[in-house]
C-alpha cells in the first residue's frame, strides 16, 4: 500500500466530532417541548452520516445546537460535543468563532433565505473569505468565487459572479448556498435537506461534488433529509430519529439491508421499491409525538403495530445486533431476523 493511502486510511479513522447524549428542550409558554432527547454519534474524517427522520423528529435542532444557532433561552441545552477537543456545546462565541462556518460549516434547509438580496453573489462569496481568510487579495477574492460558481455547475461563471440572487433560479441559489459551504474548505460541511430543491440531475451532480471533496480533502459530510434513496446512494452511515431519539445506528448498508427498529421498516415500507430516489417519506399511520409530553415507555410504541406491554412501560435500551449496527427497540433482535 503506498504511503499516501496508508495516511489516507490513518485520517478516516479518526474521530472529528463526538457527540454524546445530547439533550435539547424548549421553555415555552405552553410548557417544555422536549425535541432532541440524548443522541451520541461520532464523525470520523471523510466520512458521510445520514440523519433520517420525518419531520419534527428534531434533526435540524441537533445540529443547531452544535452549531451554536439556537437561542437559549428558550433553548436548554446539555450533553457534549467535542469537534477535536473543543467543547460545542453553549460555547461562547470566542470559542467557537474560528470554528463555525470555518472547519464546520452548514448548508441550510431554508438556504435561499438567507442569501442577501442586495449583494452580487461573487461580493457574498468575497465576504466569507473576507472575514475567515483576511490575507486574501480582492482578486484572489474573486477568482476564488467564480471557481466554486463552476465546481457547483454554474456556467458562464466569470460573467454570472456579478449577478445578483432574484436574477438566478431558485435551484441556482441553492447551489451558490453549497458553493458558501465548501468555500473554506471544511473539515465537516452539515447539510440540512441541501438538494430538494434541486432536480434529480443537479442533485446528483452536487452528490458527486460533495463525494469527490470528501475522497480528496477528506471532508466529512452530515447529510440530513427525508430522502431514504439520498442517504442510500450517498452515506456510509446512518441515524435514524425518532421522536428526538436515535432509534437505530449503523452502516447504512446494513441498515438498509436489515432493518432492526419497526419505524426504519415502515419508512422502507412508505416508499416504493423500484425507484426510492427523490422520494418524500409518507407518514407511517398515527401521529408524531407530543414533544411537551413523551410516552412513559418507547417513544414509537404508540405507533408501532408490534408494540407489547413493556413498550408502552420502559424506554427500551440501545442494542448491539452485530457488525456495529444497534437498535433501540425490545424487540430489536426479533425484528432483525423477521
Ligand atoms: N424555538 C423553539 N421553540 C419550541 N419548539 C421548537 C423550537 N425550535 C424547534 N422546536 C421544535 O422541536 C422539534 C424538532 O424540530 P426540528 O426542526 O429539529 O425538526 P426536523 O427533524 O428538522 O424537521 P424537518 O424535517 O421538518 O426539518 C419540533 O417539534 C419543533 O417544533
Ligand atoms: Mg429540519
């Protein structure tokens, strides 16, 4: 094995970012709202995470607490998040300040909004190196925005860096919002729902992008969505939420091959077999959880169709089922060898 692939190897085994037990809840005037209630995952470099769930199910808050975008109060937020020795969680701004939209850096769900109508896109990529990169020259500024207009399939980008936001589509925005994320060359890019806006051939085309980064830089990617066939084709591992808790982890192969919690089947189940790309997840019968107000026993068990008396009674522990794949379910094993 040559030396490079042997240092490649030695970087995607190290844990960048580890997360445990992290716990988010609301102070509202209606009571606490309970959204994120103990999840634990690790991030190795160059790695891809799936974080799948229906809405509600408190992924774009998890990630918005390590990212320091919640707002506490209301917010309460506890557990840790260590990204390579430094603690996320409730840091204050000096900490974090070379840290969020520099080595970590997020696409987000409602990412159009928050480009700013005003200014020419290439003045807005200029910015972000601007403030993280202050050495760079005006036309380093430049050349370097309409090099990541081109690298997210923007043509003509030479011309187009002087537009501004309304005179682009849409799906456009959405991959100038990717080309802001990659800018700096992240160690980790989370990406919140980054492509549903996109029609399947840019959103493919960006998934390569995002692949291509992640073998070359080693970039690690947290991928959130409701898309099963996007997490599928395009992550190494996988956390289901439900509820704000992660009802089963594992290789996403091995999730998908073997599912081992009745919610990760009935989201199989919602979608068609032959072409699981692009699909929505469909609601699986009943309703979400009441987040003021959690089931005493599994969170799912209210809708679960094998749900038994222990369920409705004692929150079931994480079980190993084998090949680094867990389930939080009683009847994990059972349900793995159905
Ligand atoms: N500031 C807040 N105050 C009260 N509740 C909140 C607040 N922010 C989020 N929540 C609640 O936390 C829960 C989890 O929200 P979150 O945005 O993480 O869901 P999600 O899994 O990202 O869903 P989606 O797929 O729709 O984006 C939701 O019930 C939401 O209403
Ligand atoms: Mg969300």
């Amino acid at each position: 094995m040559a030396l490079v692939d042997v240092m490649r190897d030695m970087q995607e085994q190290q844990t960048i970012l580890d997360v445990r037990d992290l716990k988010v809840s609301f102070k509202t005037p209606r009571g606490h709202v309970y959204a994120v209630n103990g999840i634990d995952f690790q991030v190795t470099a160059g790695e891809a995470l799936g974080i799948l769930g229906e809405s509600g199910s408190g992924k774009s808050v998890s990630v918005g607490a390590m990212m320091g975008l919640l707002e506490s109060p209301p917010a309460m937020i506890t557990g840790s998040a260590d990204y390579r020795g430094t603690e996320l969680l409730n840091a204050p701004a000096s900490v974090t300040r070379k840290i969020h939209g520099d080595r970590i850096s997020m696409v987000y769900q409602d990412a159009i909004t928050s480009l700013n109508p005003g200014l020419k896109i290439g003045t807005q990529i200029g910015e972000l190196f601007k403030v993280h990169r202050p050495q760079m020259s005006r036309g380093e500024r430049r050349a370097k925005a309409v090099e990541l207009m081109e690298a997210v399939g923007i043509h003509s980008a030479s011309e187009r860096v002087d537009s501004y936001p309304h005179e682009f589509s849409g799906g456009m925005n959405q991959r100038i919002m990717i080309a802001l994320g990659i800018a700096l060359g992240p160690d980790i890019l989370i990406a919140d729902e980054p492509t549903t806006a996109l029609d399947v051939t840019v959103q493919a085309q960006i998934m390569k992008l995002l692949g291509d980064l992640r073998r070359q830089s080693g970039m690690a990617l947290i991928l959130i969505t409701h898309d099963i066939g996007l997490v599928a084709e395009n992550t190494d591992r996988l956390m289901v939420m439900y509820g704000g808790r992660p009802v089963e982890t594992g290789p996403t192969a091995k999730v998908i091959d073997r599912p081992s919690h009745p919610y990760t089947i009935g989201l199989m189940n919602s979608i068609p077999q032959v072409e699981m790309k692009g699909q929505k997840l469909v609601a699986i019968s009943g309703s979400p959880p009441k987040l003021s107000q959690l089931p005493q026993g599994c969170v799912f068990a209210p809708r679960c169709p094998l749900a038994r008396d222990v369920c409705r009674s004692s929150v079931p522990e994480i079980t190993d089922i084998g090949q680094d794949h867990f389930s939080a379910c009683h009847f994990a094993e059972e349900v793995a060898n159905d």
